[in-house]
C-alpha cells in the first residue's frame, strides 16, 4: 500500500538546470519568475510583467501547471500519487480538489478527463466571505462529467447559510457525505468529520467491515494521530493546512489547528494518508514556494 508523488508538466533534463517555456505577459506589477528546483517552486520578484519560467533539475520530474489569473496570481500544480492497494482488478484514477474555497477552476476541468472520481476532501467554500456559489458551478460542471464526491471542512462548518448551501448541493449528481459513505465499483469513498461535535454516528465501524478499497477523507490532518491512525482503511485524504502557507526548505511555518512550525501539511504520513496543499488561498498572505496544488491518485 502507499506510493510516491511526482509533480508534471517537465520533462527530464539530461543533467544540471534547463529552462523551459519562459512566456513574458505585462501585468505593469513586479515579474513573477516560477523557480522550480527539485521539490519546491518558489516565487521570485523581478522587473515589470509576469514571467512564467520552469526549472528543473536533473532527476526531478517535478513541474507546474499553467497558472490561472483571478484577481491576482494563482499558481496550481498537479501532484500525482500512484497508490497500490493490491485490490482492484483494473486501474482507478482518482482527482482531488481540497480547499478550493470559492475560488477559479476553469485550470481543473481539462484534468476530469481520464478520472475515475472526483473527491473534495472539505472548504469548497469562503466562510470569509460566506460565499461558496463558484464552488456550486465547479460542481456542478464536475459532477456531469465525472462522479463526484464533497466532504466538509471547517468553511463549510461556519457558512451562516448551510443549510442552503446543503440543499443546493444535493439538488446536484454529487454525493454529499458529511459522516456518510458511499460505494463506487470497488471504491468504498467516504467523510469522516468530527462526528461527535455534530451528533453522528462515527462511520469507521461499519465502512471498515465493506469489503474494497476504503478511501475516506478527513479535512483535518490533525484529527489523524487521534482518531485515524489506526482504522482500517486504504487510504486517508486530508487538506485544511494550506501546505504551511510559506515553506522553507521543506517546513510549512503556519497551519490552523497545529499553529507555528506544523508538522503535518503536505505529502504523505505514514503511508496511509495524503495531505493536499490545496487548491486555493483565504488570506493575504501569498504562499511563498507552496504553490497551490491539486492532485491525481492513481490506484491499481
């Protein structure tokens, strides 16, 4: 059980640093130059326009997504995950789209193409801004090309109008699955969040005894060494901590519920579970050398 990520859109240069696809477009502001090196892609200001430059190193295999303009810069790479569960009789692929909170996606469509399943692992809404009706047309444009799956994250916890924003989902092809599961094939999908402050019923019990492959989405990773660390189950799909919000070297300095210097906020822990950085930003911090991030799973 368990893999490796990698990111595309490079390819694999023959040694040292290459630079490719280096477009100029005015923007009258600082130039953003995407320096990808190994691991990270960091942000770099330089003289007017927007740069779009990739650069890989040898043995990387990492690289970007276009970027999307939408009220500034929004930089979204596709990380991908072979999973091997030893279950199936045939690949699945999965797309995951965690914290998009209200934001752009016409970048996301092209990638449902292929996909077995899209799953929304919470904060597709803005509890800022209480907003989440963009959230609702990425769904809705979603869930008629591909099945599609949303838990709940803290955002849609704290929207004064979720009750609508609840109708309004299951008018929807979407499964809504708040403490719920649902069976997909030999995918058993389902949310896990926090169901003894809302009253559920915990579904671990009964979705561990279905027989396939258990994907269940939890938004906090934080709630993982509690209450998930040891339930039967594939695989873990968690958000909710931005990737750090700024990464240095690898280390996220900020995440909400685990505070300064998180541990858990990107990647994969234990071999079980796989935190997104997340598709969008709800603060005016930018997110320096974490650009955000949607991700392909696929499971054999």
């Amino acid at each position: 059980m368990g893999g490796h990520s990698r990111s595309e859109g490079l390819s694999r240069p023959h040694g040292g640093l290459s630079i490719q696809d280096a477009p100029i477009q005015e923007d009258g502001f600082a130039a953003v130059l995407l320096f990808h090196v190994s691991h990270r892609m960091f942000p770099l200001r330089t003289g007017n326009g927007i740069a779009n430059m990739r650069v890989c190193q040898h043995g990387s295999g990492y690289g970007t997504m276009p970027p999307v303009y939408d009220g500034g810069i929004r930089l979204r790479k596709l990380t991908v995950y072979p999973w091997h569960t030893g279950k199936l009789t045939r690949p699945m692929r999965l797309l995951v789209v965690s914290d998009l909170h209200n934001s752009a996606y016409a970048d996301i469509l092209p990638l449902l193409e292929g996909t077995d399943a899209l799953l929304l692992p919470g904060d597709i809404a803005n509890r800022y801004q209480q907003r989440f009706e963009r959230g609702l047309d990425f769904l809705r444009i979603a869930s008629a090309r591909v099945p599609t799956y949303l838990g709940v994250g803290n955002h849609e916890m704290r929207l004064k109008r979720f009750s609508e924003f609840r109708s309004a989902v299951e008018q929807l092809p979407v499964k809504f699955l708040f403490n719920r599961y649902e069976r997909l094939g030999a995918l058993v999908i389902g949310c896990w969040y926090r169901p003894a402050r809302y009253g559920h019923t915990d579904i671990l019990p009964q979705m561990e005894a279905e027989n396939g492959v258990r994907i269940l989405m939890s938004h906090r990773p934080e709630d993982y060494h509690k209450y998930l660390q040891d339930a039967k189950v594939d695989l873990v799909l968690s958000g909710h901590a931005h990737g750090g919000q700024i990464r240095v070297c690898g280390q996220g300095l900020y995440a909400p519920g685990q505070g300064i210097l998180p541990k858990l906020t990107h990647g994969i822990v234990d071999g079980k579970m796989i935190i997104s950085a997340g598709a969008g930003n709800t603060v005016p911090v930018p997110r320096w050398g974490n650009p955000r991030e949607v991700l392909r799973i696929d499971l054999d």
